[in-house]
C-alpha cells in the first residue's frame, strides 16, 4: 500500500518552509488537517499546481496561498506557515497518493481534460473547464471509476460532489464531501450516465456552469490496495465484519441517508485496537476519540465494535472507502 498512499504526522513550527518527508512516493493528491483543534482539511495537488487549496469541509472555490503547500518533493513536500498545514506547535496528519509521473492532455471525450494518472493504482487527477450543456472527459484510468470527487475551482461556490459504485443508481446519484445530506438522485448532473472506462459524462447547470473549471479526483478498485463498497448495518456491537481484502490503513465511511457526518479512521492515528480517532471530513472540527465510534482494522478488512446509528445502525445502509496498508496475504495482527 505504501507505494501508492500513505499517513504522516507532524508537528508545526510556524516557520515559512517546513519539509514533510519519508513518503515512498513524490505526492500528487494531498489532503491535510490539524488534528488537535478546529481548522479546514486542506487539499493540493500536482494538477492544480502547488499553494493552490480546496477545502473538504467547505463549498469555497480554489484560492491561493503562498504560505501553504509550496512544493511536492521525491518522498513528500514542503509546507509554508499557513494555519492549515504548519502552524506553531499543532499537529497535523496528511494524507498523500500517487497519482503517476506526467500530466498529459486527455482528447477522449468531447472536452480535453488535464490527466494525472497512476492506472496500476487505480488513481487519476483530472482538470478541465466545462462546456455548454452535456460533455464528457476522460479520467485516464483502465476501467470505470469506483468513486469520483469533483469540486468546482472558479465561479460560484459549489458543493463537493461524490460519486460512489455503493450508492443506488450510479448514472444520477451522489453524495456531498462537505455536508451530513444523504444521497441525492438527479438526473441532470451526470445526463443520467455513469461512468465508462474511458469517460465521465457532466452536464452545465448542474455541479457547475458553462465555462467553470473544476477538478475530479477518480479511484477505480484495486484488489489488494483498495476497496469501494457498501455494507447494511445490524444494530449490534458484537462486530460486524467488513472484508476489504486487505489491512486497511485508511476508512472513510458515510451513511447514505441524511443527518450523520462521514467518519474517516486510520491506522497512523490509531496504532492499535480499537481504533476510536475520528475525523469528520464535512467539517473543520478536530479530531474526536471515542469508543462510541470505534472499529477493528484487521488482517482482511474491518469490525465495527459500536451499535450506534452513524456507522452500524440495524438495516441501516452505508457507503465505505478504503485503501491498504499490507494486503491480506502479509497482514499481521494488530
């Protein structure tokens, strides 16, 4: 798994160039949080370009700061002063993935899109400015995307909008990053397509407007690396296994109704059994620890060791990501 994604931690020393190192990979998605107080997850990538920050927890369109991300590096990157990567003595978790060595323009669909793409780990970044009424661009990975995050970058603040392979009709339905709102089915967003292997179909007026630049970030699963899907809750804190495949270094799980946040887990946070650090992706709260939230990451998957509504509620269902630490068959017990 590290290969292709990996956690670091780090404290913050205020200073106008602080270097985050030890990744195995040169970063190409980024995604940043303060863990010990209130402040926005921040994302960069290489796309994009370097002080160029999006906010999970936020409808707020691109903007620039010289004081954030200032550059990626061979094993990681380095960070200015900015409150929301490197402020002094607070502490940080990021998140980083290898989106592959080149950005190269995507002709496949009826718009040209920016491609970043690592197909061997199943992730691209893609930019392109949408045209009038219903085009299609291409995502450059080797099959249809199992989840797609896309967020407008100029014009009107609008939501994120999550594509997932677990929500209930692919060609039209979608999830917001940024709220508690559960899954909402509209037609008109994607011209009720889903997905290809090649492309992804949007529609002006919908996610965004007619000349709108926005950027996508696309996953397709990986067996051994990552795992997109959906589970149905039982009410019950005995444990409820989730099989990924794999040791999960990462969570991210959203029931698909309304009311309840998404819950991300991982094990850098969380060294050991139960994990009980969680984040909450559609707000800029620090991090919160609870058993009431708590799950197992184990060899093949995860357990769910609480009954409460948000993650294991009975007959509920829920949407989850996850990405590998070891694959199953090097995975030790935790």
């Amino acid at each position: 798994g590290k290969d292709a994604f990996d956690i670091k931690l780090w404290t913050g020393n205020g200073s106008n160039s602080k270097s985050i190192t030890g990744y195995e990979f040169s970063p190409d998605l980024v995604w940043i949080k303060r863990y010990n107080s209130a402040t926005n997850f921040a994302v960069y990538d290489t796309v994009r370009g370097t002080t160029k920050t999006l906010r999970t927890d936020s409808t707020l369109i691109q903007s620039t700061d010289s004081t954030s991300l200032t550059s990626f590096n061979s094993d990681g990157f380095t960070i200015g002063s900015s409150n929301l990567v490197n402020s002094w003595n607070n502490s940080y978790v990021g998140w980083a993935f290898d989106a592959g060595s080149s950005t190269v323009t995507n002709t496949t669909g009826t718009m040209n899109s920016q491609v970043r793409a690592n197909q061997t780990a199943g992730f691209s970044i893609v930019t392109a400015t949408q045209g009038s009424d219903v085009k299609t661009w291409g995502h450059g990975l080797s099959s249809k995307p199992d989840m797609i995050w896309m967020k407008n970058t100029s014009g009107y603040n609008y939501n994120w909008y999550v594509h997932h392979k677990g929500l209930d009709h692919p060609a039209r339905n979608f999830m917001h990053l940024n709220t508690t709102g559960g899954e909402v089915s509209n037609n008109n967003w994607f011209n009720d397509t889903a997905p290809t292997s090649s492309v992804v179909t949007t529609k002006a007026g919908g996610m965004w407007n007619s000349g709108d630049n926005f950027v996508a970030y696309c996953w397709n699963e990986v067996p051994g690396y990552s795992s997109f899907g959906t589970y149905q809750g039982d009410g019950s804190a005995n444990g409820l296994f989730i099989y990924t495949g794999f040791r999960p270094a990462f969570v991210l799980i959203k029931y698909k109704n309304s009311g309840t946040p998404w819950f991300l887990y991982d094990t850098t946070r969380s060294t050991y059994n139960s994990a009980e650090k969680v984040f909450y992706p559609n707000t800029y709260a620090n991090e919160a620890t609870s058993s009431w939230y708590a799950i197992d990451i184990v060899s093949n998957g995860f357990v769910l060791r609480t009954s409460t509504g948000e993650v294991n509620g009975f007959y509920r269902y829920y949407i989850y990501s996850a990405f590998a630490e070891h694959p199953f068959k090097t995975a030790r017990a935790r």
